[in-house]
C-alpha cells in the first residue's frame, strides 16, 4: 500500500506541529506501568493524558485541547502496531445498509465491542461517510463516567483532519442501551432536543462503522493478510520504536471473496420484483444481511460467539436459475 493511501500523512503532521509529542505521551503511558497512574487495563491511553499534555504542557487553550485529543491520541496508538483493515467497498455498503434496520443489532451485548482484534486499528472504507476515507477504533476510559466508550475517529480525505465520534459503553448492557445513553448525555450537554426513539437518525455514522467493527469480531469473516513478510504483533515490546514508514504497515483485506458474490447479487437484484406476488405466491426477492449470536463452551469456560448472515436470495425456484448465488463460505 502506498503511503499516501493511508493515514501516516496525518501522523506525521502532528510530529511536524510538536516535534517530541509521540515521546511525551510514551511517558504518559510508561506512567502508568510504572504504577504512578492508574486506569482500567482495557484501555491502553485514555485521550485525558492527552488533552492534559495539549493543555498543560503546551499550553493549548481548553477548547483547542479538548477538539484534538482525540485525535493524537489515536495517532499515538494506532502507531504501535500500524494495521490497516481494508474492506471490500460492497460489503462495507451492505454492512452500513443495515443500519436502517437495527433490531438485530440493538439486542447484541456490549462486550462485543470491547474485544477489537488490535487496541487500536484503522479501518478503510472510503465513501463509508462523505469525505472520509475511513476511522479508527479504539477503547478509551472517560474518567468522568468512570466507565469505557468507544472511540471512532474519522479520517477526511487527503489525511489532514479528522473527527472524532463517541459511544458510551454500558458492560452486560445491549447496544441500544448504549445508543440511548450517548444520546441522552449529549441532549443534556448541548441543551438541545435530541428523538432518544430514533437513533438511526441521529447516529447514522457511528452505527454504520460499528457495523464494520461488528464484522472484524465475527465468526468466519472474511479476512485476509496482504503479502508483506510483516508480522504483526498485536502489544509490541516496550522498548520498541514505532517506525512511520508505509512499509511497515500491515494490510488486511476484508470481504474479497464475499464482496464479488454481493456485487454479483446486486446485478441480479433488480430482476427479482418485490417481496410478494399477488394471490399469496412469493417471488424471488433479497433478504437483508443480519447478525446472530450465542454461548458456547462450558459454564467455566463460556464464550460469545457472533456470525453475520449475508443477503440471500427468497424463493430463487421462483425466477430464472441465474437468479442463483452461491456464497463461499471462509
């Protein structure tokens, strides 16, 4: 992958606006080993460490640390490990197509969430939202809530800003408790009327990326390592310097074999009419992707397990046999 093809650009210019700032918050965080600090371990740096560093170590006014924090922070952390999940533009857009209906989603259980394959990974998915070319994800701790969130911040076009997007994370809570709850804080901190009945239209974005992230915790996704002789190492040895350079990024391509099958669907799809027939005969239609999950394993030993089910065609015997596809299945 080239260099400017990802987001290196925007970790460089925050070593050219503060040429030490990776240094400093290395120490921030070897504050914490070291025992002088104290946050969960599900979070490798809280974005307070860095906003205090912006704030008062630089001197940043409250409002400038408090809008970029975030942001280095996730530069900091992505930069240890440097892996990039790249995903098939159609099973992106199908997997952000679901946002529109979430009930399957809403039931899911946070913990899903709290276990990213990388404490920190960059996933592209341009065109995922306008202007963006796509986010990163990481678990972060809001000393406020005492509590975790998740943290999606994206990345605009040409990697020279990006913005950041919060989830609150409630533990042995459902994902909609957690779209209600952010909605219902942020309708308090801004004052304004926010529809806590509709989070689809109030949280469009941040749905649609966690659909992605949904997909990269899954059974059986369809994921594969770009050839680069890399081997990624998920916590990096302490005394190891990050190094921003393209070749040391790792690529992990997402939804190859299972994005030619949706496009070949998608080409079928305008041939298969509506849901139903007339006099009660059901004709060929497609039924959305969704997610589904269960316990396995022994009361000691339990474990969530979550697979995706793709688009399928309804009563294919109902058309012509081109009607048919047939999903690999990794």
């Amino acid at each position: 992958m080239r260099d400017r093809d990802t987001p290196l650009p925007l970790v460089r210019l925050w070593r050219k606006m503060v040429p030490d700032c990776y240094e400093q918050i290395d120490r921030c965080r070897a504050a914490k080993d070291d025992g002088e600090m104290h946050w969960p371990d599900y979070c490798i740096l809280p974005i307070n460490a860095a906003y205090t560093y912006l704030r008062y170590s630089l001197g940043w006014t409250d409002a400038e640390a408090a809008a970029d924090c975030a942001e280095l922070t996730a530069c900091w952390l992505w930069r240890q490990a440097k892996v990039i999940y790249r995903f098939d533009p159609a099973l992106a857009e199908t997997l952000a197509g679901q946002v529109e209906d979430v009930r399957d989603t809403d039931t899911l259980p946070t913990d899903l969430l709290m276990h990213l394959p990388y404490p920190c990974i960059y996933t592209k998915a341009p065109g995922l939202l306008e202007s963006t070319d796509g986010f990163w994800a990481w678990i972060d701790y809001d000393i406020n809530r005492n509590a975790p969130e998740l943290r999606i911040q994206w990345v605009l076009d040409g990697y020279e800003r990006s913005v950041p997007q919060v989830l609150h994370l409630l533990p042995g809570r459902s994902l909609r408790d957690c779209y209600l709850d952010t909605l219902r804080v942020t309708q308090e901190h801004m004052q304004t009327p926010v529809d806590v009945t509709d989070p689809i239209s109030n949280m469009r974005s941040i749905l649609s990326a966690i659909q992605l992230l949904l997909y990269l915790v899954s059974e059986g996704a369809d994921m594969e390592d770009e050839d680069t002789g890399l081997r990624v190492v998920r916590h990096p040895p302490k005394d190891s310097k990050p190094v921003d350079k393209a070749s040391t990024i790792a690529v992990k391509h997402v939804g190859v074999r299972i994005g030619a099958a949706l496009r070949r669907t998608a080409a079928t799809a305008p041939h298969c009419g509506g849901n139903t027939g007339t006099g009660g005969t059901v004709r060929p239609h497609m039924r959305r992707g969704h997610w589904h999950h269960y316990w396995t394993g022994s009361k000691a030993d339990r474990r969530l397990v979550l697979k995706w089910t793709a688009p399928t065609m309804v009563h294919p015997e109902q058309g012509s046999d081109d009607n048919i596809v047939v999903y690999p299945v990794k």
